[in-house]
C-alpha cells in the first residue's frame, strides 16, 4: 500500500490509545483491599461464604463448635469462643482482604477472599508449644 | 470503518474484562496439625492443587504421629513416658537434626526442655509461674547431655525426670516436608505453619514473593515490615521463620510472662526482644534459629551464629528499634506507617 | 510472478534475522532494568508490522513463526507456544487493520498499539492455557498499559521509517 501518508499520528490513533487507557484504567480500579467476601471454615468445611458489602446491620452467627462470629458491613471477627485461650478473639476485627483469625481448639477459621498485601504473613499464629 | 475499529477495540475490551472476572490466581487450603493451622496457597489448577495439599497433609501429618509429645504413642511420647525408646527412622533423623542445632547454637537451644514447659504450663490454658524451688528442678532435669541417640540402632534415651520438647523444631522440619512434596510436584506456592512461612519456587508472572513480618506490638493481621524472597528458580524454597513473645503470655503479680524459656534459667528469655524472624534454606533451621537467636539477643554470638547457618535475621526491641542483617537489608521494606527506628548495633 | 514471490521470501528470511537480532539487542538491554516479567518493549515488531505492510500475511507470519522458534529454542516448548499464540494473534490483527485502514483514519501507532496488546493477550492466553487456570489474569491491566506504550514507541518508530522506504523506491508488493 502506498504509504506516504502513514508519518503522522492520526486520529484514529488517538482513539484507539484513549479507548485502551479508558479500559486499563478501569480495570485498574476494581476495587482491591477492601473487605468484600468472607468466609467461615469449619473443620475443613466451608460453612458460610458472606457478602461484607451487602451487610445492613451487624449479626452474630453461632456456630454449632462454641464459637460466635460477629459479621459487620466491611468487617468479621471473633466475639467469642469457649476455647480458654482467646487468642481467636483477640485477633479482632478482620477488615482487608487477605485478612485471617484461627480458633485453633475448634478448628475454626474466618477469613476475607482476595489477595492481601502480601502472599503470606510470618510470625502470625503460634501455638502452645512454640518455644 | 470508524464502526469497524470502534467494533474491534470494543470486543478486545470486552474479552479482557470477562478475564478479569475470573477465579483468583491461587489456590487456597488449611488443616489443623500440631496444635496449629497450616495453610498451603498454591499457583495452579485446582485439580492439582489438591493433589498437592493432599500430599502436604499427609507428609504434615505423618511427621505429627511420629514427634508430637502430646499425641498418644508418637516415638517422642513414649520416650518422655519411658524413658528410653525405638524410634522410627525419621523421628531419628529429626531428632539428630535437633541435637545438630542445639549443640551449634550453645546453651541458647535445648531440646530437653520439657520438664520446664510442662510445669509452667504453657500447653494448657492457665499457665503460672512455677516456684524458686520447681524451677531449681526442673533446671536439673534440663540439659542435652542427659539425652542419648543412636542413629544406628534407632534408639534413644533420657535421664530420669528429663523430657523431649521439640516445639522449637517441629514445625520448621514439617514444612522441610511439605518443600519435599513441593519440590516433587514442582508448583510454586506458599505454606504457613505455626509462624514459619515456606516461599516454594517462582510466583507466576510476579518477580518476588511478598512476606510480612507480623507486628509485635499489633493484631494477628498487621505487618510491620515486608519481605522480598526471589527463588532463582522453580525448586527452590526459602523458609523465614518469627519467633516472638507476644502470642501465649501471660501476666501474674504485675509481671508479663512469656513462653519462649532460656534453657540455662527455665525462665521467659529476657534479651530485650520481642520478635526475632530468621530466613534459612531450611525450615527446621529457621524455626530452631528464630528461637535461638530471641533468647541470646543481638551480640555477636549469634551474628555468628547466624552466618554460619547462611541464615539471614531481623531483630524488633521492645523499646520499638529493629535491626536487619546485613544480607536481608536489600530485602527488607518497613511499613508506610510503622514508627520503628532502627537499632544501633555495634560489635 | 515467480520473481516476485522469490523476492518477497529472501526479503522475509532476510526481516526475520533482523527481527531476531533486535530481540537479542532488547534482551541485552533491558537484562539489568527492573522489566516485570512478560514486559517487552517489543522493537522487533516494528519488522514484522513493516513485514505485514510490504509483503503480506503469510510473509509477516513466517516471521512471527520464526520468533517462536526462536524462543523455542532458547527457553523451551512452553516459551515457544507462548510467542506463538502472541505472535499469531498480533500479526492477523496487523492485517485486519491494515485492510480496515483504506480511509487512512490512523497511522502506524494506532495498529501498532491494537498489535501490542493483542501480542500481550494472546501470550497471556497461551500462559493460562498452559497453566490450566486463569491463573496471570490479574496481570492483564499491566500488559494492557505496557501495550499501549510500547504499541506508541515502535508504532512511531515505523511511521518515520517508512516514507524513507518509499523513497527509496521501494516497491510495495500490492497485497
């Protein structure tokens, strides 16, 4: 094709980068970080799987091993647990994604879907016997 | 044909954002072993993501059955019951390893120390501080000369009164064996247990992986710093390991006890640290240098000590100071909003 | 008719060692630069875009396959099956758009960014084909962006290097 005209930008060039930026803007947006999904894991099993951002008002959710999970619009946490030592409850709340708490005497784990900050996360929950 | 390159870059956006809707890059599993939670994310399918934790548990859990004081019949069990026992040819290997450790690492770790937890109770719920006089005994059951192995035979034996602890060790040598089922499987990916991370192998299109070190001083879920661990290739793994006195304390008569004991004293070690996270080549030397390294403070010792293992550490203070080794500094990024300052060390 | 195909297939073989070489020139390049990995600035395509321009599909194609052979051989099967999915794609794009662009709206930077980004995602297809999971989906709004730049660079690169083509008599195989 003869192409003596093809030195310049044209408009349609124009068009086309801004349509794609549009788009990886946007795709870039989806919003990351914030609390959406949670999920509650019994011994193993999945037992809830709860939309944060379609909260209204908080509840409690008691589940069937002793332990109570107070559900928020952005947030999930421990309330209580029969375990003796607490520590699930002292985690608090859980409000990022990638967020986790343990009740390990239960075998109970709450957690929020989506990647944290990072990929994993030291020093995070010892036991008993760590000496 | 204004249409027709509207039509195109349209269909081409379309396609990309259903991509992005997609299921999440890793996939994610947890089970309960050792008196802890282990969780496993792995960068693949879901088919044999599965396979692979199937195969994690299983190595988790036969290593359990074998060195857990507190499960019913394991080797270690019977031998802190009797005294003297057969044991399996991994418990023997495990438990050389330990012996290994505890005599590089000087008085700072001890395998023995088993009489000394068990009577400050930390393994149950309601732990106290023992007397002048328990303590005075327990110190005389506590010592790794009063501990025998033969490899050879497979055998071991503990003077009376003396009892096997390998908290310090046990869950560094279970990721040893979830990096061999990973090393097999080839999938990149990471594992969590008891406060030691195992970073296998390279993230999918990600140049490092990204691990947090847990603030001392906050919840479960903060993170005072980050590591960068670049594997060099897809069978390598790098352990990091925290061990820190803030989990399982405990305050009586105005004063804070926590649970990681100096050997020499039985007591809480009191070297001015509240967390000491360890990164190694291998997970039983992380977990067993992390607890070295808290209860012998930052001197030079322990510099040594950490050179020799090619391990690499990051020490916190309780009066909220840190200091990284010299080979960890390029890696290591302090949280935007974290307040500590840095430690001056010299030799 | 002979002589023209003759020509036209010397021309490709010749294109694609230039090709390869400006790939080798990026890798030495950008082998120190923090480039996240599937980064490329792509200089190659400015060949294979002319390619398309002078010689037509198949021509363009055969230096794409090229390509991959190459990666093939360097990094292997997986590498090579990934340069070609991305190659593929891009090249047939160049020629749709190419076609599409008798009314002239838009340059060599806009066909090389639509390529670009084609480059990247079909690569990234071709990764999670191979993986078995959409796995490196996240990863597509940074392909997308780096698309849309390098798409620019080489885009502009060609659009100057072309009228000094033509006036150098080159004659344009009619496609």
């Amino acid at each position: 094709m003869r192409n003596d005209r093809k030195r310049r930008i044209r408009p349609g060039d124009i068009i086309i980068t801004a349509v794609l930026l549009a788009a990886a803007l946007l795709l870039m947006l989806i919003p990351r970080g914030k609390a959406c999904t949670a999920e509650i894991i019994c011994s193993g099993e999945t037992v809830y799987t709860i939309e944060l951002s379609s909260v209204k008002e908080p509840y409690k959710l008691d589940l069937e091993n002793g332990v109570t999970v107070l559900v928020e619009r952005s947030a999930i946490s421990f309330f209580c647990s029969d375990c003796e030592n607490g520590l699930c409850v002292n985690t608090g709340r859980l409000t990022r994604a990638g967020d986790t708490a343990v009740c390990i005497p239960n075998e109970t784990i709450i957690k929020v879907r989506g990647e944290g900050s990072f990929n994993a996360i030291t020093g995070k929950i010892s036991t008993y016997h760590e000496a | 044909m204004k249409k027709a390159l509207f039509s195109i870059t349209a269909l081409f956006i379309a396609v990309l954002m259903l991509f992005t809707g997609c299921s999440a890059a890793a996939v994610h599993n947890e089970i309960f072993a050792m008196g802890s939670v282990l969780s496993a994310s792995a960068y693949t399918n879901d088919k044999q993501a599965q396979t692979l934790f199937a195969g994690i548990s299983d190595a988790v859990y036969g290593l359990d059955k074998l060195i857990s004081p507190t499960v019913e019949n394991s080797d270690v069990e019977r031998l802190n019951r009797n005294g003297s026992a057969e044991l399996d040819a991994k418990t023997s290997k495990f438990l050389y390893d330990c012996v290994k450790l505890c005599g590089i690492c000087g008085g700072t770790l001890d395998i023995t120390l088993g009489a000394a937890t068990e009577l400050w109770g930390f393994q149950t719920d309601s732990p106290s501080k023992p007397s002048d006089e328990e303590l005075e005994e327990a110190r005389l059951h506590t010592g790794i000369e009063k501990f025998t192995l033969n490899t050879e035979k497979n055998t071991a034996a503990l003077e009376e009164g003396v009892r096997l602890d390998p908290g310090a060790f046990g869950k560094g040598a279970a990721l040893d064996e979830a990096y061999r089922v990973l090393k097999n499987a080839q999938i990149p990916a990471t594992v969590t247990f008891g406060g030691t991370v195992l970073a296998f192998g390279r993230q999918p299109m990600k140049k490092a992986w990204k691990i947090g070190i847990r603030d001392p001083f906050g919840t479960a879920n903060d993170c005072f710093a980050e590591l960068k661990i670049e594997n060099p290739d897809k069978r390598t793994g790098t352990f990091i390991s925290t061990s820190g006195s803030y989990e399982k304390c405990f305050t009586e008569n105005g004063k804070t006890y926590h649970h990681i004991l100096a050997p020499d004293t039985c007591m809480p070690a009191d070297s001015g640290l509240v967390s000491v996270t360890v990164k190694s080549g291998a997970g039983i030397t992380a977990d067993a240098l992390s607890t070295a390294c808290f209860i012998n403070g930052l001197n030079a010792e322990t510099l040594q000590t950490l050179g020799y293992f090619h391990a690499e550490a990051v020490f916190v203070f309780a009066d909220g100071t840190y200091y990284v080794t010299e080979g960890l500094r390029d890696s290591f990024t302090l949280s935007k909003d974290c307040t500590f300052t840095e430690h001056v060390y010299e030799e | 008719m002979k002589h023209k195909r003759l020509v036209r297939l010397t021309l490709t073989a010749v294109l694609a060692a230039a090709a390869l070489a400006l790939s080798l020139l990026e890798r030495t390049l950008t082998a120190g630069l923090p480039f996240p990995p599937g980064i490329k600035p792509g200089l190659s395509n400015v060949i294979v875009m002319f390619a398309c321009s002078a010689l037509g599909l198949p021509f363009a194609l055969g230096i794409a396959a090229v390509k991959s052979g190459f990666a093939f051989l360097i990094s292997g099967a997986a590498a090579g099956f990934i340069s070609l999915a991305g190659g593929i794609f891009s090249v047939v794009m160049m020629f749709v758009l190419l076609k599409l662009n008798k009314k002239n709206r838009m340059s060599y930077a806009g066909i090389s960014v639509l390529s670009a980004v084609t480059h990247n995602a079909g690569q990234l297809a071709a990764a999670s084909l191979i993986a078995g999971s959409a796995l490196y989906l996240s990863y597509a709004p940074v392909l997308l962006v780096s698309g849309i730049i390098f798409g620019l660079i080489t885009g502009v690169i060609l659009n100057s290097v072309m009228p000094a083509v033509i006036k150098k008599g080159f004659d344009f195989f009619n496609i």
